[in-house]
C-alpha cells in the first residue's frame, strides 16, 4: 500500500483515502465494496457489479436506518447476492458506512458468507483507522517541520 502517497494527496476525505487503499487489495472478480458517507457520497469498488446487485436508494436508506438502530452487521440476501453492511468508524471520526456484496452466493446467506462479509467489514474498519492515524502523522510531520528551527531539526 502507498500509504504515504495517498496521505499526501490534497483534497482526499479519510473515506476516499480509504476506499482508494480497499479497492486496492479487492480481487478482480468475487466481492464488491461501497463506502458511503454520511451525505450519500458514495465509493464503489466496481459500479457496474454494484448496479446488478439491483439495490435501490429506499434499499440502501433501510439498511443504513437499520445499521443506525444498532443492528450490525446488517445481513440480507438480494436476488443472487449476500450483502451486509455496518457503521465505518475510527477512533475520532464517524464516516458512514461500509457495505460488502458477495454476488453469485446461493440460497440465505450462510455461517461461511456471514463470517466472510464480517472478515472484508472489519478490514475495511482496519484500514480507515490506519489510514486516518496516518493522516494525523503527517499533519504532526508536516508542522513539525515547517516550525521556525526546521534547519536544526533531525530528519528522522
């Protein structure tokens, strides 16, 4: 992961820094990712699987409505897909939401989709707490070295 990069990259919400180092590590084929935030914004890891998976604007208000009432994860099965969502949280910042699909899952949503749907939402939830403690190490390097002394300063 380019960590540093995306870091440093002006203008990125936490959610797009997050989405960016997601979508990195997805497989090509097998599983879809949003995160959304609390405004609508969404970032989809492939927006034409997300569109097939049928999920409508009412769908999606109910499963955050849901996830909002304390049910997490949320767990449905929509036409050929499991899907589930849950509240994305860092240890200072609310984003939204993150939603997993497994499109081409069969019958309920089984043991094995669930414990897999939980195993991609609590990466993700990794991910944004680490990309959000990197942003805070480069906001401290940042002012630390554009202080007064920064000749004098050690560089590392």
């Amino acid at each position: 992961m380019e960590t540093c990069d995306t870091a440093l990259t002006t203008g990125l919400s936490l959610n797009e820094q997050t989405a960016r180092q997601v979508f990195d590590t997805l497989p090509e084929e097998g599983v879809v990712v949003a995160i959304l935030d609390r405004n609508g914004t969404r970032w989809l890891s492939d927006p034409e699987a997300f569109e097939r998976l049928g999920l409508d604007e009412a769908s999606i208000a109910e499963f955050r409505a849901r996830v909002d009432d304390g049910v997490e994860p949320v767990v449905a099965r929509l036409a050929d897909a499991s899907v589930s969502m849950v509240q994305l949280t860092t240890g200072h910042t609310n984003c939204g939401y993150a939603m997993v699909a497994l499109p081409r899952s069969t019958g309920k949503p089984n043991v094995s989709d669930v414990n897999l749907l939980e195993a991609y939402l609590g990466q993700i939830a990794l991910i944004a707490r680490l990309t959000e403690k990197n942003r805070q190490l480069m906001k401290t390097r940042v002012a630390y070295c554009s202080g007064p002394e920064w000749p004098d300063k050690p560089m590392n």
